[in-house]
C-alpha cells in the first residue's frame, strides 16, 4: 500500500455506456469467463460475483483458465501481466493506463468483441468484476459497449468495528474486553462477517479496524510470559480460527483488516502477576512492560502478517512527550519487526499511527527512518460531525501530518452529536470529503459506525429482533464510500444517484425518492450545527440529541468547555455567552451566530418534515423502516426546535446579567416554557422507539447529565429535569419581583479529614488569603472561595512539579475527597484538567468534573478550578501528571460537594464574571 500519485478524480479518463434496452431475452446465451491459470484469491472472489449477476440476468456461464480468448461472448479477466488479459489487451491496442495505480482496473468492450476486463493489481481486476456485475445487476445484461477506466481517490478506505461494549466489565477498567464468545457472540458469527465484508466490498471499502484495548491476550500466547493470556484454552483456539477466517475472507475482497490497540494496556492476569495496574495515565515506560509489548507484536505479527496495527499512543500513556517517541520507535516497530524477522518475511504491515494525545508530527518524524509502510490518523470533527470546514489548529495538525510524505487518513470517529437517529445526508458528507483533501491534505477515510459504536452490531432502535446497523445504516456506509471513492462527483447526478437509491429502498416514485433524500440532507444540517454553535464539546461526554441544561448555555466554561470546537471544528463565529456579551455593548457580530442558527435549525426541521410527509404516502417497500425513519425526522424536527427555543431563552437571560432588568429574565419564560414542550414531543417519538440515546453508558459521559450507572440516556429521564429548571426559574422570577434580591447564599464549609501522608514530605497550609501554596516560591493566595477555608493544602514545590509528576502516597481511615486546584490555562507548566476528550480513564476517581469553578486566585497565575478525587479507606497512590497543580487538601468523603463557581465571591477577573446559574439550579 503506497500513496497513489495521481488522485481518481484527475483519472477518469473516459466513460461511457451503451444500453441497449434489457430484454430479457438473455435466457439460454452462454458466456465463457477466461481467468489466469492461477488467480489471486481477489480474482476468484470478483469472478464469483459477476457469475452470480450473469446467472440473475438468465445467461449461463463456463468459467476458463488460462484459455485464449474465442468469441464474442467472452469475458476475460485479470491483471495487466496476465499471459491471458495480454492478447485481448493487445487487440483493443491497451495498456495500462498513464498513471494507472493500486486498485485501478479498465473495461473496454467493442460490439461484437469480448470483454476485458484488466487490473492494475488483484484488487483492480476485482473491483472491474464488481463494476460490471453492477451494471449487469441494473441492467438485466451484459454491456453491448464499455469503455472506461476507473479507480479509487482514497488510498484508504476504511470501516471501525469496536470489539468494546457500552459498560466496563466487572473489576476491568477503559477498553479491556478480552475476546469471548460471552462478551461478544458476534465475533463469531461467521454469517454476519461474511454479511458485513461483502457489504464493504460492494462500497469498495479496503479496510477493517478492529478496535480494542488490549487483543493480544487473546490472541497469541508468549514464551516468556505464558500467564498474560486471558482467554481460557478453548476460547483462545475459537479466536485463533475467528481471526483466520475473517483475514482470509477480508483479503479475498481486498480488504486489510487492522488491529488497534491501546498504549500501555498489559492483561489483567500479567498486571496481578506484577503487581502493577493493567493501565495508568501517568506510568513511566519500564522494562517489563516493554518487553511484554514488544514480544506480543512480535508474536502478532508472526501469526498474522496480513493484519496491519493501528497504534494509540495516548490515553493509557503519559500525555504527550518523548515516552510516545520511545514507546513506538523501541517497542512498537523493533516488536513488528522482529515479527516479520522470525517468519523471514520482509513485506511490511502498515502502521497507523493515530495523532490522539500523543504529539505526532513529533513521533512520525523519528520513526520514519526505521519504517517505510507507515500512516498517519487523526480525528476529523473530534467525536462529532460538525462542518465540512474545518479550520484553526486542528486543521494545523492534519495538514502538517499530510505534508509528511504518508497517507495521512481522517478518522470519522464517534458521531456523539448525531446518536442515536438515523444521518445520511449525501450533500454534508460529500462537503466532508472534499474537505479532507482541500483542507486537510488527506487521502484516507476511516469511518466509525453512524450510532451506537459501543453497542455494535445493533442500533439503538427499540425493536424485535433487535436491528444490524449494518442494515439500518446502509446509506452512511454507502455515502461516506462513494466519495471516498470520488469526492469531486457532479452536484446534479448526485441527486439523481441518491434520489434513486432511495426511491428503490422504498419502493416510491424518482420524485418522492427525492423527497426522502431533501429530508435526509436538511436533517443533515441539524446536528451539526447545534453542536458547533452551543454545545460543550466534541467529545463523547455530551449526547446532544438529549438536550443541555440552561446553565450549560449560558455558562459553559463551568462544564469544562472544550473550545477547539469552537476554534476548529466549526466556521467562524460566536457562542452564546460571546453573542449576549456583544450585544450588551453593542458591538458588531461575527460569522455563523447563535441567533441564525436557531432559526436555521427550525427551518431545517421544517422542511425535513414537509418532505418525508409528502413522500409517506407512496411507499410500497420497507414500511416499518420508512415509518422509523420518518419518526427520527420528526424527533429530530422537535430537537431542534428545543434547542432553537432555549437558545433563545439563554439569550434573555443573559441580556439580564448585563442590565439587571427583571423584564428581560421575564421575556425568558414563555421561550424556555416552549422549549420544555417541544422535548415533551421529542419524548413521545422515543419513548416507545429507542432503548437510549447513547451507546457509551459509563461514568465518562457528562452533558447533559452524568450517566452514573447507566442513569440519563433517555429522553423521558431528562424530561423531569427540564421541568424542574423551567419551575426553579419561574420561581426565582416571583421571588425577584415581590423581595429584594435575598442575602447572598451562606457558604457550606467543607469538613476536613485527616489522613496519614506516607510520601512525599509536606508541610501543610490554612487555604486562606495570604497563605503561601508552594514550597519553593512565595506565591500567596490572594483570593479564596470561603468554603475552602477550613482545609489543609499541601505544600509541594512548584519546580518539582514541572519536573516530575506529583505522586502522593496516603492512608484514608474512612472515605475521603482530595481536592485539586487546576489553572485554567493550557500551559506545559500547569497540569493539565483531567480532560475526557483525550483520556478516558480522567473520571476514575470521579475527578473529570469542575467542582468549584474560580475558586481561588495567585497573583501572576491564572485563575484555579477545583475538581474533587474520591477515595475508599485505605491506603492509596495518586499519580497525577507534571505540571504545576494545588492540592488544596482532604475532605471528609461523606460531604457533597456542591457545584459552583464562585466567581464574583473571588474577584471579578477571575474569568467568568457575574454568575446566574443560581437561577435555574
Ligand atoms: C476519547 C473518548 C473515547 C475514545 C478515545 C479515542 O477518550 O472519550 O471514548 O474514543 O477518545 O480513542 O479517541
């Protein structure tokens, strides 16, 4: 797999078709194939599937090998150098054509002459057989005429399958799902690959991720380290022959699978045997775990040598630093390498390297010199779909990837905006491609399921027997390959491609195929940009289709704003709090604004309705689909218009932060009345039709609401939520109206505990105002929220900080809460926030989220945001990264601890200003 020098778009060389009309008459004629004497696997495959359209179309067929063309009614197949394809080629005076490539394949059929059909590789004979059994399958016959040469834009084009669930397994932390028939029935399911692989190869798609945390445990057995596999003896030979089957059946259709794995994750019984935790964000690389990675590479590859690896430097791993160069060039590629060493084998697997919390650029850059076959990956909208264009630093980091030299390929990753309805807009995911090459300088896809990744194969949809997304989401997989394929398709035949596809899936009319294609693309519009516009990030911790609370809208900071969103992932223009601020001082708005948006949506939803209606009535295939179809535009209708409306509401509640006027949080109430109704309608339509909204039900997800124990992921358990917000605001308001504003909320104190520090050596200090929080610099507090004021911070230096990462070692008597101030810059000399978007494991202590927000103030140092470490009894090492931090002491674990943020109680620059969220919580 090299790059492809020319793109397919600048190759279409010449295409056109004869049809003579099918007749129907082909019963009864014979046609001879002709293949090489010995053909690729891939040949076989492709020959299969043309007999298979011949037969359907009534002609019977000899298959040949290595038999001189005779007659018209031949087909001949092969590669370029085939002794069988040269003569016909010779003939019709082909070769292959200039810039011909991987995959490429040329058809050319004169009336009355055979058909040859010539690839540049297996693959490219393969895909001219698919070609033309397309044709045949639309047709009813074998073309009279063709001329065409074609291939694929996209060096890669890829599909994920999480080999992961929607919760942890018991005692077993982020991505460690062993491969088990019990975990995962479907991996075995022989039936379903062969159903899932002929539908790659039918969209061309050439290869298959297979996403999991740790599979070489289950999948090889080590020498030196017989005790780290973690499957039992007959599960680990069902793996053996599940993954040898399934790379023998993905290669006869051109297709790698590749294996992604997590870094550094070690097998639950290797970590006992050691001593050590199966996975720690902050662990150095160490001898033993290296050499247990390397050799189970090694033993991988040896096994496997088609399958190629997907590598994840970040999450597992200490962030972004020299560890991500060492781990990938000392153990990552000398473990490939001595692999394909012990099988004598030099032909490289490629590698992917993904660009996610890891420094890649970086990590590329060493280990170029000591690989040839590698790639490069990163996320394109985050775990979202919000624009097709991308912008700002994202961007930066996808295009200096690209100019490396590699493929660089773009991860469609988690849809968390668009779970769990139906998305096929034909129009948004052609922009999206066309994005990737233009902006982004890539010339790879590689695409997560549409919904419900965690819950592969099914859908979230509430039904009997439950449904394949493979089934549901046919138009996502097809869409996102075709103009992966070729992105630069003419506008006009797109609709008329679409509008066909859809009026055949359901039976309708061309024009109400084309009703159901303007609900797909106007519905397209509507996630997207509610996203970019109010959401809190890009990340799977926010389900958008269940809504944001108010005081999200309007103070997002709060909920750890994740501002790349904002910056890269959408077009320019403003928040919410960014548009009100304007307003309040009568600037000039920029760009793509909160306003626009909301009647943007409404209209969206509008027209979406309007068409799947009109086409309703027509439908004669599929009905319980298109009836499930048409309930998600309608869901998604009423999203929108909730959204749109406490937009709106957010915005007049703002107005009142600045001008203190009652009138304008009055204005507020009939807005956000309406937008409670519009997501009691929303309840309805899912009620009875969804099991959740999102696939991922652990304690990582955050916005709307925590989903704690798999709590929050249906629309009718937030539905009491928004009445609640609605009912405190209404009351809020009264009590304006009839009292001056109450005295200012008595503060809560927190209860300090006491625990025995085992290491480092600390001195402690009162968090109070003028108390010095570093060892090494005498930096004070200067402002402190007041609830804090009984507790004992611990004394670290600053400059050990920076250096090394802060550990603590202690014994807890009874539960306890650590809490840690973080600066709220990103800056290499502050530790970072535990950030989900980038660490999965950051809420393992329950510490992901913002407790107090501002909560104190050093002068010189930006603002502190508090966030709240759990801990049983017991004794406990904490590992936090490098970076400066506060740790501003124990409390008692039995004390909750409040969410607020208690700017204007600090000072009014730290950061956000007056506060408002009291009036909806
Ligand atoms: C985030 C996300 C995870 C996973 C990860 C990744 O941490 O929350 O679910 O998708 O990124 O591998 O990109």
């Amino acid at each position: 797999m090299q790059k492809v020098p020319i793109r397919g778009s600048l190759y279409f060389l010449f295409f056109f078709l004869s049809l003579i009309p099918a007749s129907g008459q082909n019963a009864g004629k014979k046609v001879t194939i002709v293949t090489p004497v010995s053909a690729h696997a891939r040949i076989t495959f492709g020959v299969e599937k043309l007999k298979q359209a011949l037969t359907r179309a009534g002609y019977q067929t000899t298959v040949l090998k290595g038999t001189s063309p005779a007659g018209n009614q031949q087909i001949v197949i092969g590669q370029w150098s085939d002794a069988v394809v040269k003569p016909l080629a010779s003939r019709y005076a082909l070769r292959a054509a200039p810039g011909a490539g991987k995959e490429s394949f040329t058809l050319r059929k004169d009336a009355q002459k055979p058909l040859l059909i010539a690839g540049f590789d297996a693959s490219g004979a393969l895909y001219g057989c698919l070609e033309v059994a397309d044709q045949i399958n639309k047709t009813g016959k074998l073309p009279e005429t063709i001329a065409m040469n074609d291939r694929p834009e996209m060096v890669l084009r890829g599909t994920a399958v999480g080999i992961q669930k929607p919760v942890y397994l018991p005692g077993r932390e982020v991505y460690e799902y062993p491969y088990t028939p019990e975990t995962f029935p479907w991996l075995y399911d022989k039936a379903l690959w062969i159903k899932y692989l002929d539908a790659m190869a039918e969209n061309r798609y050439n290869s298959l991720y297979l996403w999991n945390g740790h599979p070489f445990a289950s999948l090889v057995r080590l020498k030196d380290y017989p005790y780290a596999v973690e499957v039992d003896e007959s599960t680990f030979k069902k793996n053996e022959e599940m993954f040898r089957f399934l790379t023998a059946e993905a290669d006869k259709r051109g297709i790698w699978v590749i294996q992604m794995f997590y870094n550094i994750i070690v097998s639950k019984p290797f970590a006992e045997k050691h001593h050590i935790k199966t996975q720690d964000r902050n662990r150095p690389i160490t001898p033993l775990i290296a050499d247990y990675t390397r050799k189970s590479i090694a033993a991988f590859v040896q096994k496997y040598p088609n399958v190629g690896l997907l590598i994840t430097l970040g999450e597992a791993m200490e962030g972004v630093g020299q560890d991500d160069v060492d781990w990938f060039t000392k153990t990552i590629i000398p473990g490939v390498k001595d692999g394909l060493k012990a099988l004598g084998q030099t032909t490289e697997p490629p590698i992917v390297l993904r660009a996610h919390d890891s420094d890649a650029p970086r990590v590329m850059k060493a280990a170029k010199p000591l690989y040839k076959n590698l790639y490069t990956m990163a996320k394109y909208n985050g775990e979202a779909l919000t624009t097709y264009t991308p912008r700002g630093k994202w961007a930066e980091l996808h295009r200096t990837l690209s100019n490396i030299g590699t493929v660089h390929v773009e991860n469609v990753h988690i849809l968390a905006n668009l779970e769990p309805f139906r998305y096929g807009s034909p129009d948004f995911i052609q922009k999206s491609v066309q994005a990737m090459h233009k902006v982004y300088g890539a010339n790879g896809l590689h695409l997560y399921p549409q919904a419900s990744y965690w819950d592969w194969p099914y859908t979230a949809d509430k039904t009997a027997p439950r449904l394949l997304q493979l089934d549901r989401d046919w138009i996502w997989y097809k869409t996102w390959a075709r103009y992966a394929w070729n992105s630069e398709r003419d506008r006009s035949n797109e609709v008329t491609y679409w509008r066909n596809q859809l009026a055949s899936q359901y039976g309708l009319p061309a024009d109400k195929g084309k009703d159901v294609l303007e609900a797909y693309e106007q519905t397209g519009e509507i996630s997207p940009k509610l996203l970019r516009r109010y959401g809190i990030t890009d990340g799977n911790r926010q389900t958008l289709t269940l809504g944001m609370l108010m005081p999200q809208l309007i103070n997002p900071f709060r909920y750890g704003l994740f501002t790349l969103l904002y910056e890269s992932e959408a077009p320019e223009g403003e928040m919410i709090i960014e548009y009100a601020e304007k307003e309040s001082k009568h600037e000039k708005h920029i760009g793509e604004t909160p306003v626009q948006i909301a009647d943007e949506v409404v209209e969206h939803g509008r027209r979406a309705v309007a068409a799947i209606d009109q086409a309703a009535g027509a439908v004669t295939k599929n009905k319980d689909e298109f009836g499930r179809l048409k309930n998600d535009i309608y869901a998604l209708n009423a999203m929108a218009n909730f959204y749109a409306q406490k937009a709106r509401a957010a915005l007049a509640v703002l107005k009142f932060k600045y001008s203190t006027d009652i009138r304008d949080l009055e204005k507020a109430v009939p807005l956000l009345e309406s937008s409670v109704d519009h997501f009691t309608e929303l309840v309805k339509l899912t009620k009875d039709n969804y099991l959740y909204a999102n696939s991922m039900q652990t304690k990582q997800r955050k916005i709307p609401m925590r989903g704690v124990d798999g709590t929050y992921k249906t629309w009718e358990e937030m539905l009491p939520v928004y009445q609640k917000e609605l009912t405190r605001f209404r009351f809020v308001i009264d009590s304006l109206k009839s009292a001056p504003p109450a005295a200012a909320k008595q503060p809560v104190f927190f209860r300090p505990a006491t625990v025995a520090i085992q290491s480092p050596n600390v001195t402690t200090y009162s968090v109070e105002k003028g108390k010095r929080v570093f060892s090494d610099t005498t930096v004070a507090i200067e402002e402190v929220a007041p609830e804090l004021k009984n507790l004992k911070g611990l004394q670290l230096a600053k400059a050990q900080q920076q250096q090394e990462r802060t550990s603590l070692t202690f014994t807890a008597s009874e539960p306890v809460k650590l809490l840690v101030g973080f600066f709220t810059e990103k800056n290499p000399n502050y530790l970072p926030a535990p950030e989900l978007e980038t660490d999965a494991s950051a809420n393992d202590y329950g510490q992901s989220e913002i407790k107090i927000s501002n909560a104190l103030l050093l002068k010189g140092f930006p603002p502190v945001n508090v966030h709240a470490y759990s801990f049983k009894a017991g004794t406990h090492t904490l590992n936090l990264g490098k970076g400066a931090c506060l740790l501003l002491g124990f409390v008692d674990g039995n004390q909750a601890i409040p969410v607020f943020d208690a700017a204007g109680v600090t000072s009014d620059t730290a950061g956000n200003k007056k506060n408002i969220d009291w009036l909806f919580e």
